[in-house]
C-alpha cells in the first residue's frame, strides 16, 4: 500500500469526482490541483474557469497559488475579469463549482464568512464569499471540501455564504432566486459524501478502506444518511501521487496537516 | 410595479438578521452623473505624480474603489501614498483584496487620527495560499469596520452597474445566504417572470485606484492578463487614478484601439509608475513577491496575536513612511528578489 496524505486523498478523490469533456469553475489551492490531476490522467479536455477572469488555459507554468494568478491565464482560450467569467457562469458554462470552507451542514449550505452570531462583532472573521458563492449559486453542480471534523461539519453553520439546499425544502434555491442544481459532492480525507434525491440530505457514499460508517458519523455533527451498502474510496496509486506532488512542487497545498 | 420579496432563508444558521436602511455608500448615481457631465472632454494630457494626484482627489469620508484581485495587479503605489498622506473615514469597496486593505488597515491600528476605515463592502479580504488577513480579523472582532458583504461576482456586478450608469443591478446569487440577511441588496419578484432575483446596489467610488500595464497621457488604458474588475471601477468612479508601468504614444493607443478596456473619459490622473504593483504580481512584468508578501503578514499576525506594534510600526516607517516615492519602496527590495519575480512571470505576451 502506498503512503500519503489526508490533502493527497482529497486532491485525488477530487480528480475521480470530475468528468471530463466538462468544464469546472475551480477555487484556490486542491480544486485547482484535482482539475490538473483530472486533465493528466482520466479526462484529458476538462477545462476550467478562473474567476478572475480566464477560460480554459493551459497551466505551462506551473500551479497557480491564486484564482487571480498569472500562471491560471496562460494559454488560455479568452480572458477577461470577473464580469466576463461569471457571466458566462450565470448563463450555465459551468458544470461544476469547486469550493472549500470553513463549515458545512447537512443540507450542504457552506460558511466561508464568519463565526458567532453578532455580524456587527465576528467573533472570527473568515474571508469572505470570494467567488464561492456565486459559485455556489449558479455553477449546474457544487464540489464541496471541508475538513472532516464534528466542528466543521455542524447542525447549522454560523452563516451561510454558499447556497446549498438551504432548510431543505423542495422550491428553496427556485425561492433564492439561483440558477444551478446544488450541492453534489462533499469531500474529505476519509469519506465521500453526496445528496440524498428525496430529502435532499447529505449521505455518505465511499468510506476510506479500514474504516466503518460509525467512523465517520462520529466525526460529523449531524445525522447522516447512511445507505446499507457503502463503497470503499479508492486509493491514489503511486503513479497518482508522483502526478499529485509533481503538480504541487512547492508543497504549498498538499504539505499541510489536518486537526484530527 | 416590482414587489418586495424574501427567499426561505429563516432560522437555518446561526448569524442574527440584520436591518439596514438603504443609504449610498458614495455618491449616488445621479451625483455621480453630474460629475462626469461637468468634466471638460477634450483630451487633454493628465500625466502628474502620484503625491499631485492622490493630493488633489483623496479626501477624508471618501469611497475608495480598489483594483485588482487579491495580489494581482493591485494599485500599492497608490496605497502607500494614501496612507503617507493620511485619509480617515474611508468606506472601502471591492471584491477580492490582500494586501492593499491590510496596509490600510494596518495604518488605522497604528494611527486612527491618520489613517481610518469606516467601513468596507466587499467580497473577500485574506491572503489565499498563506491564510486569514489578521487586520481584518482584528478590526471585525473588535467592531472597529462595518462591513457589507457580497459575492466576487456581486462586487463585480455593483461596479458594472455603476459604469452603467445604473442604480442597481439583477443577479442570480446572494439569495438564499446570510448576504440576504445581512447586506444591502434586495430581493424582488421579477415583473416579467414572477420569480424571486437578487438586486444589488450600484457601487460608485468616489476615487478609483488601478494599476495597469501601458496607459498613455490622456488616460487611455491597457490591460493584459486578467482584467480582475479595472474596467469597472475606473468607469464607475467619480474621479479614478491610473498607475502605469509603461507610458503609451497616443499612436500607439490609435493603431490598437480595440486593446482599450479603460476610455481616457474615465480616467483623471495618470502616473507613470514602474513596478506600481509590486510585490503583488503585473501580468507580462512580474510575479508575486511570496517574501515579502508573507513577512508582511507575519508581522501582522504577530500584532494580532499580541498586541505588540512594534513590528508593524518598524515595517510602516522603513517601507512607507520613510519612502518619499514609490521608487524608494522599490529600492528597499532586494534586487535579487525582484529579478526572481520578474523571471517568474515567464515573460507573459502582451502589446506594449
């Protein structure tokens, strides 16, 4: 069995989660890296959306540190700012929306702004939307990472910066107005989560191999939905992780630790 | 006639409501309008030093429109004049920043009688790869900024309304989230389709600051790379100051005019300023300085985790206070860091 990390398991499960011939909207640090795992190996003509303003470029030198980065707009086939990306956005372009944060809930609401009650006063100030959501609201699918503990995955976020099913009544995004399906993928290092079609609630889909269910719903401060059967997530191989550290040279995302 | 509505957003998180009475945080449109009617049209040469024109269009209480995105091609020139000169009560407005509002910040925690922010509506203010923005921590702890807080792409979007001359514009997000709850967008049934859309105010700074990659002397610019929302903000602005690494020939600008993504009516002040973004990264000059960048916010984050200003204060005289120019600031980078950084961009294509 090879070695890796907690970052290295997201990055690759990431890589799985998308399709190719699609096109992601990607936020900084491992969508970014995922997206170029995916265009090396299973789905070459996947591109992706920069939201500072560049479509489908080709990442020659290197991986960038930030959506606004030089090296996300090389080769690219049209670059423009903001307005132009997330327009195209609110039109439909974008299959996928992949973000991170700071919490998430059962219905796959995401927290990206801040923590406590008093917005006047922000107990811990977080920075903000960014791109995720608008994001959220109008790429067709969302792919959520958020690290896998109970304080991160909670019962209601301290604010809701990204759409997801919201109360999880059947009209709530038609109601705020949004244009994309939803939450689709929530991942972590030890767990695949996904969205229950009826009730619109997070269930689990793939555990990491020598883990139970039981595992998982001890890690998460709400409960899951969790099916008879559940799939073991499949592991990155060597080749995978030579790919994965090749991209991130400088260990800027893959190197870091998880609280666990 | 469009109706007031809400979306299902109640109860499902823990921030509480709040009630804002709808007030421009700037000039109004119709106050910005007149403005730009009053303005002589003809081309006339603009070119003046960033002291002159920060001098002449920065004021205290002003809406300050920052451009670029997070470190890219972000106006510090501009900034570290402001903050040498001084302006209190600002209301800062963008989508996504680092170290321009962190300076700022960093200068009110030093000096509130110098330098202030009031308020800030923006998107997202942190250092993306290398973590939290702790000014801003500090501040919004404390209760010292009111902030307003929207989508990338409705800070975007408020200064696009702005540039057109609009008071307001419809967007498909911001529903649904505690933006709803909290900032000062609305949500409408739509006249025509019945359905709920987002509506949010135009922004008009009243001093819009943007670094660029050529400009010539009537204000006619170029950008390269991302765009970031310059095109916006400069049109949407009452009075906007240009930064330029390169100066163009009116010629130039003739012979390429489609290459134009900010007109010279937009632009009041142009300033020929090398390495004007620097240590952020210009597209086609240089890329990120990671150093500088990261010792600047570990100087920060020691503050915030202490108290001590030391440090911070040490950083503001010998890279701001102490520098007459920009250049100066230039100069006190070590020349390999800045060859490092122009290798780095990888010598990216642009029309100069």
């Amino acid at each position: 069995m090879v070695d890796y990390n907690p970052y290295e398991m997201i990055a690759y499960t990431g890589s799985m989660v998308l399709e190719d011939n699609t096109i992601v909207f990607v936020g900084t640090g491992l969508p970014i890296i995922a997206a170029m795992h995916a265009q090396r190996t299973h789905a070459p003509k996947l591109l992706m959306i920069y939201e500072a303003g560049s479509l489908a470029p080709i990442l020659e030198l290197g991986l960038p540190l930030s959506v606004g980065d030089t090296r996300a707009f090389t080769k690219a086939c049209f670059v423009k700012g903001l307005c132009g990306v997330f327009e195209l956005t609110q039109r439909g372009v974008a299959d996928y929306a992949f973000i991170g944060g700071a919490q998430v809930d059962k219905y796959g609401n995401v927290n990206s702004t801040m923590l406590g009650q008093d917005y006047s006063k922000q107990e811990t100030r977080f920075p903000g939307s960014g791109g995720a959501g608008a994001m959220a609201a109008n790429c067709e699918k969302t792919i959520i990472i958020v690290p896998l503990e109970r304080r991160r995955f909670v019962e209601k976020v301290d604010f809701i910066t990204s759409v997801g099913y919201g109360d999880g009544s059947p009209d709530y995004r038609e109601k705020a107005g949004v244009m994309g399906a939803g939450p689709y993928r929530v991942i972590t290092h030890q767990a695949l989560f996904g969205f229950d079609e009826t009730t619109r609630r997070m269930n689990l889909l793939e555990i990491a191999p020598g883990l139970k269910p039981d595992d998982i719903q001890n890690k998460v401060g709400f409960e899951l939905i969790v099916p008879k059967e559940v799939e073991t997530m499949k592991e990155p191989t060597a080749e995978d992780l030579r790919l994965l550290r090749e991209i991130d040279l400088e260990g800027y995302f893959l190197g870091r630790k998880i609280n666990r | 006639m469009a109706e007031r509505a809400w979306s299902k957003i109640k109860n499902i998180s823990e921030v509480k409501p709040i009630e804002r009475k709808f007030e421009w945080w700037g000039p109004s449109p119709e106050e910005a309008r007149k403005n730009l009617v009053s303005k002589p049209k003809g081309l006339r040469d603009k070119g003046t030093s960033l002291k002159e024109a920060v001098k002449r269009y920065v004021r205290d209480g002003i809406n300050l429109g920052i451009g670029g995105f997070v470190n890219t091609r972000i106006p510090v020139a501009a900034i570290h004049e402001i903050i040498r000169q001084g302006a209190k009560d600002l209301t800062l407005s963008f989508q996504s920043e680092s170290l321009t509002a962190e300076w700022l910040a960093g200068a009110m925690i030093l000096d509130e009688n110098h330098v202030s922010i009031k308020r800030a509506e923006i998107a997202w203010w942190a250092y993306e790869v290398i973590g939290l923005a702790p000014m801003l921590r500090y501040l919004a702890k404390n209760g010292m900024i009111e902030l307003d807080d929207y989508t990338n792409y409705g800070m975007a979007a408020r200064f696009k309304a702005g540039a057109m001359g609009l008071p307001f514009i419809p967007t498909r997000d911001h529903g649904g989230t505690d933006m709803e709850t909290t900032n000062r967008g609305t949500m409408i049934k739509c006249p025509f389709t019945g359905r709920n859309v987002y509506l949010v105010p135009a922004c008009y700074p009243d001093v819009g600051i943007i670094h660029v990659q050529g400009a010539d002397k009537y204000g006619n610019c170029r950008i390269f790379g991302p765009l970031c929302t310059c095109p916006e903000i400069a049109s949407a602005a009452v009075n906007t100051i240009v930064t330029a690494e390169k100066i163009l020939s009116e010629e130039s600008i003739r012979q390429y005019p489609n290459l134009t993504e900010i007109p010279f009516p937009m632009t009041d002040a142009v300033v020929h300023q090398p390495f004007g973004g620097y240590p952020g990264a210009v597209y086609g000059f240089y890329w990120f300085d990671m150093k500088h960048i990261r010792m600047f916010r570990e100087i920060c984050e020691e503050f915030r985790k202490t108290g001590n200003k030391d440090k911070l204060e040490e950083y503001y005289n010998r890279y701001i206070f102490e520098c007459e120019t920009p250049d100066e600031f230039i100069n006190k980078i070590p020349p390999e860091d800045r060859q490092e950084a122009i290798k780095s961009d990888g010598g990216q294509p642009v029309i100069l």
